[in-house]
C-alpha cells in the first residue's frame, strides 16, 4: 500500500527503522526523509512489517525516481523475496527513470556496485591510523589548535561554500537550505554532533555528524586549504571520532565511490562496505539519453 506522507504513522514507521537498522538506516528515519522531500510517500505492508521510502519526481513530463540530495541508499525493511518482486514490479510500472541506491532488486534493473566506508569506533585508536594519517595528526597537534563541539550549522556551511563552492558548483541555493534544515532539525532530535577547529580565534574547520541508536553518520565537513596542508582534517576526525566511540559502536563516513575519498577513509581503518546502484531507463531515444544527463 503507497501511503502519502500526511498520512503516514510516522512513530511506527522510525520505530521500525530502529528495529532494524540496516546499513544506511539514517536515511530511512521520517524526519532526516522530511527535510530532504516532504513530499516522499511511504510504501509500507501490513502493519508497517515492511517499509520502504518512495522520493517521486517529475521533469520534462518524465515521471522518475533518484537518490535525493544528502541520502546514499534506501534499504527495503521487512520485505521477503516475493514481496521484494511486487516492490520492483510497481517501481518499473511507476517510473520511466530509476536510479535508486541499496535495495537487492533484480529485473528490469540494471546493477552496479558502490562503495562506501566504515570503521569501527569501539577499536578505534590512533595507531590503526596509517603512517601518513599519524604523521598529520602529530604535526597539527603541534598547532596548538582548539575544538569547539559547539552546535552551529549556519557555521559549517558558511565555510563549507567557502572552500568547497567552487569545487561543487551542482549545489545550488536549495541545496544549501536542505543542508542547513537537517542540522537543524537533526539538533532538535538531540541527534547532531559538531565540532570546530579553532586557531588563533578564527573557525577553520567544520565537521558534522548524526548520532542516532549507537551509530555516527559523517555528514559534512570542510577545512580551509592552509589548515589541511598541516594535517588539520585528519586531526578533527581523529578528535571527533576519539569523542563518538564513548557512545557510538561504528562510524558511517556516507560514501563515496571516489577513489581518493575512500583511500583518505581507509587510512583511519575504515573499510569498505558494498551496495548496489539500480537504474532502469525505458524512455525511448534520443529522450532516454537527455534524461540521463539531466536526472542522474
């Protein structure tokens, strides 16, 4: 049953989450889906026994479905084979384009594997660092910086569009918005977790993360150019994570298939976790191409 987003028991449905916690569960949770699309619908069976979140779009007359902004998969919940073909037969029925990230869904998609990073914090030390990741701490150490677990998100993305925005010209003005609403919204869930590196006065590094049920999410974060060539963002992970294992059994660093992003991952002893990318694209030609560019 497709059930929209007013009418949806939402305490059942985080209950249910929670339950559960797949891999990814922060994206599934009613209020971090709230912030990202109010309008999202809940494909939920029986007595929410099984749940999972449907983001609609529409574009070019084009009715499709993607991987929202700040979200990486949406992992079907409760869902035994059977039911998991009637969920791909009512996706590919609904929509011309799909690219939806984690759920094991077969015909008529096509698949691709992904991968993104964990680390265990209750082992957590220092020296499971590489060599390299210990030799920047050391020297930011020797900075003398300080950090500020002072909540502020209009801060982090503030310096966020100072060092990243031209690197990340596809994040627009709503982007941004969403951006700074989950910190917010994810605060008044006592779920956020913030921490600054201080030098001389001045904020020059920002990191984000959402505790939620023993379990840390890496949200954003950013550091000026002068302070990470002296080591400075590994010195405020290291910092951060040292402060999240004394309630959190695992790190989430959100993903990212880029090479260069997960060696900087897997140099704290992170490793890495698999999921699939699913794409169906049944628009005819050249519209399936121009969909491709323009969806995702």
């Amino acid at each position: 049953m497709i059930i929209p987003n007013s009418a949806l028991d939402k305490q059942r449905w985080d209950n249910r989450v929670l339950r559960e916690k797949p891999a990814g569960f922060f994206f599934l949770l009613s209020w971090y889906l709230d912030v990202i699309d109010p309008n999202w619908e809940g494909y939920v069976i029986g007595e929410y026994e099984a749940i999972f979140p449907i983001v609609t779009k529409q574009k070019m007359g084009v009715n499709y479905t993607v991987m929202p902004f700040l979200t990486r998969t949406f992992n079907p919940i409760g869902f035994n084979s059977e039911q998991e073909k009637e969920l791909s037969s009512y996706l590919a029925a609904r929509f011309s384009y799909i690219q939806l990230a984690g759920p094991s869904l077969t015909e008529p998609f096509e698949q691709h594997n992904r991968k993104y990073q964990t680390l265990d914090l209750t082992k957590f030390e220092l020296g499971n660092c590489s060599e390299n990741h210990r030799r920047q701490y050391k020297k930011a150490k020797q900075q003398g910086f300080e950090l500020n677990p002072e909540v502020n998100p209009e801060r982090l993305i503030k310096i966020f569009r100072e060092v990243k925005g031209s690197e990340f010209t596809h994040l627009n003005e709503t982007a941004y918005r969403v951006m700074d609403r989950l910190m917010e919204e994810a605060n008044k869930q006592g779920c956020l977790k913030q921490y600054s590196l201080i030098s001389n006065g001045s904020v020059i590094g920002v990191a984000a993360y959402l505790v939620v049920a023993d379990q840390a999410l890496y949200l954003k974060g950013a550091i000026k150019p002068e302070a990470m060539k002296i080591g400075g963002m590994v010195y405020l992970h290291v910092e951060a994570m040292m402060s999240l294992k004394t309630e959190c059994k695992q790190l989430d660093f959100g993903g990212s298939n880029a090479k260069g992003l997960g060696d900087f991952n897997r140099k704290f002893g992170a490793r890495d976790q698999e999921y699939l990318l699913l794409i169906k694209n049944s628009l005819p030609k050249p519209l399936a191409w121009i969909a491709k560019r323009k969806l995702g």
